[in-house]
C-alpha cells in the first residue's frame, strides 16, 4: 500500500506543479500585456513586464491554487485511465475510498504549502505594488476616490492620497474631545515618514469647538507639524490593502475588535477563516474528482469526466466567490458563508464515491 500510495503521489505532485506553472506563465503573461501601457510609463521599461509578473505571481496563486489542484487531481486520474492503471488498481482491491486515502496526504499537504507561501510571499509583493502604483494598485491604493479612514489615539485621520511608500498626501486630522465631538481640524498638503514620526508640510488648521454655528478664520500655515502616531508606512500599506492580500496573522489582528483596518472587522475575519479552510476544501474536491474519474471502459480515455470535472472546479470557484461578495460586504455571517459551498460539495463528492460501490 506505501508502494501504491508514493506512486500517486509522485504523480499528482509532478502534475500538479506543471500545471501552477503553466497557469502562472499564462496568467502573469496576459495580465503583464493588460497593463503593459502603465509599465512602459512607469520608466521601468521591458523588464518591469518580469517584474510585474513575479510581484504579481503570489496573489494570482492565492486566487488559483484550490483550482489547479482540481486539474492535477483530474489529470493524474486521466493517466491511470489511459495507462489502464486504474483498473489494476480496483482489481487489486483498491477502491474510491482507499484512492482516496492514498492521495489525501498529497493533495492536503499540497494545500497547506500553498497556505504557508501565500501567507510569506504576498503581502510583501502587495505592498511592492502598492508603492509602485501599478494596474489595479493605481485604484487599490490610498486615492481621492478611495481615501484611507484611521482612527488614531481618538483622532480621525483621512488621507486622500499616496505619493510613494513614506508620503502620504492631503491629510485631514480631525481632533475630538472626550465626548467624541471634533474641536479642531487640520489640513495638511504632505506628510513625510521620518525620525519614526509623521512630518507634515502645509498646515492649515480651524478650531470649531464651541462656535454655536458661528464662522471660525481658518488660522495661518505653520511650516510643519508633527503627526505623532505609531503609524507607520508599513502599517499604513496593510491598512490600504485589500483583506484578502494580508497575511494570516494581520487579517487576524484586524479582526478582533477594536482593531479593525479600512474595512470592516466581519471582513478579515471571512478571509482569515477562508484561507485556513482551503485544506479542507482539497480534500472536499479529492472526494468529488475521485468520485468522477472512476472510468474503466475498455476504450475510456477519461476525456469526457476531465471536462465535467473542471467544469465542477469552476461551479465551485463561483459558489465560493458569490459567498465571500456576499460575507465580506456584510451580507451574510462568516460561518454560512464559508461552510455552504464545503458542505454541498461534500454531500455531492459522498454521492459520488457512494455511487461508484454500488456499481
């Protein structure tokens, strides 16, 4: 059984690595091509397109990966079909259940690896990004359209726009008293990251405690002022990132209450328990291609069951998607969300496998 078990496995693997890279290669390539127009302008030339793909590579994997697991699984059932290896294997009692056994090890622990790279690799390529203000990064990042709303040390800070990694720009500070009431509003045209502080340049401010509605003269520009905040760019790029581009450890701090980031709290907590449950959804979509590929027609190439099984991966990728729209704006609980695709699609694989005893 281990001699059966390290051939699946070395199969799967092999696969499965082939098909993240051609995934990768196709993907990067046409999404370097979508945005080749804002490299060229950026003044890095034809090597920012490499550049681009490799900052670009984690979160395209993290967006994938449970997909291309779906296709290695298919296609190292396509090759014992065609090898006729998977009727050896049944006639020597190895059944849809025991393949699978054989296989979990592979597949979850394929899973976990993507899990752990995803949580090292991206957030830093996303901050990458961000500072080079790239494609979507250009939208993504600290902009008028979508500024960056802090709460800090009982202030309210709203800065409307990056220029670079250390640079913020058109910064409003909104100071309250302790009933939570604004006293007094500063305008500031830059802030600049140094000496572990924020410098900002261009200050206006106006003190509107206790007008009673009356008008109050916006006071005369200081040279500078310092913003003191344990903010820094670091920090402030975690903030302006998507929930789902954090690593584990940052979406969890954002989600506990209290410590939320320019999202809602529900929203970290969704994909913080979205990526630890991927393991378990390779395992959920093992059962169902294993469950499908079961061919053993004298003529079968598999070829048929390989189409159903990817469109299957797709149904799922849907599902799953449709879910977490529907989590991360607050439109339904995490628990429902992340449970329901698992939960059908595990009813569907049972089904399956329960079907192909019978036979």
């Amino acid at each position: 059984m281990f001699k059966f078990a390290t051939y699946l496995s070395k199969m799967f693997i092999s696969t499965w690595l082939i098909v993240v890279f051609g995934f990768l290669i196709l993907i990067g390539l046409l999404d370097s091509l979508a945005n080749g127009g804002d490299i060229v302008a950026s003044g890095e030339g034809f090597p920012g397109t490499f550049k681009y793909m490799y900052l670009r590579a984690p979160v395209i994997f993290d967006r994938i990966f449970v997909f291309t697991l779906v296709v290695a699984i298919l296609l190292t059932y396509v090759k014992l079909i065609r090898q006729h290896e998977l009727v050896a294997l049944l006639g020597l009692g190895i059944s849809v259940p025991k393949q699978i056994m054989l296989l979990t090890p592979s597949v979850v622990g394929a899973a976990f690896l993507s899990v752990t790279f995803i949580d090292i690799a991206m957030a830093p390529a996303v901050r990458s990004l961000q500072t080079w203000g790239i494609g979507e990064y250009k939208i993504k990042n600290i902009t008028a359209e979508n500024p960056l709303w802090l709460e800090d040390n009982g202030r309210i800070i709203k800065a409307n726009t990056r220029y670079n990694y250390n640079t913020l720009g058109n910064i409003e500070i909104f100071e309250r008293n302790n009933t939570g009431e604004v006293k007094s509003v500063i305008w500031a045209a830059r802030a600049t990251y140094m000496n572990e502080n924020w410098r900002l340049d261009g200050v206006r401010t106006i003190t509107v405690e206790g007008s009673n509605g009356e008008s109050r003269n916006v006071e005369d520009p200081v040279e500078s002022y310092m913003w003191i905040t344990q903010q820094t760019p670091k920090s402030i790029a975690r903030l302006a990132a998507e929930p789902r581009d954090l690593s584990l450890a940052e979406m969890r701090t954002f989600s506990q209450r209290g410590n939320s980031g320019s999202k809602p709290r529900f929203a970290y907590s969704f994909w913080h328990a979205h990526r630890m449950t991927r393991p378990l959804a390779a395992l959920i979509l093992l059962l169902c291609c294993a469950g499908l590929m079961q061919r053993t027609g004298r003529e079968d190439t598999g070829d048929k069951a390989l189409i159903l099984g990817i469109t299957l991966g797709f149904i799922f990728l849907i599902i799953d998607g449709a879910m977490a729209t529907f989590a991360a704006s607050g439109g339904l609980s995490v628990l429902p969300a992340i449970a329901m695709p698992l939960f059908v699609f595990a009813l569907l694989g049972s089904f399956l496998v329960i079907r192909t005893e019978s036979l």
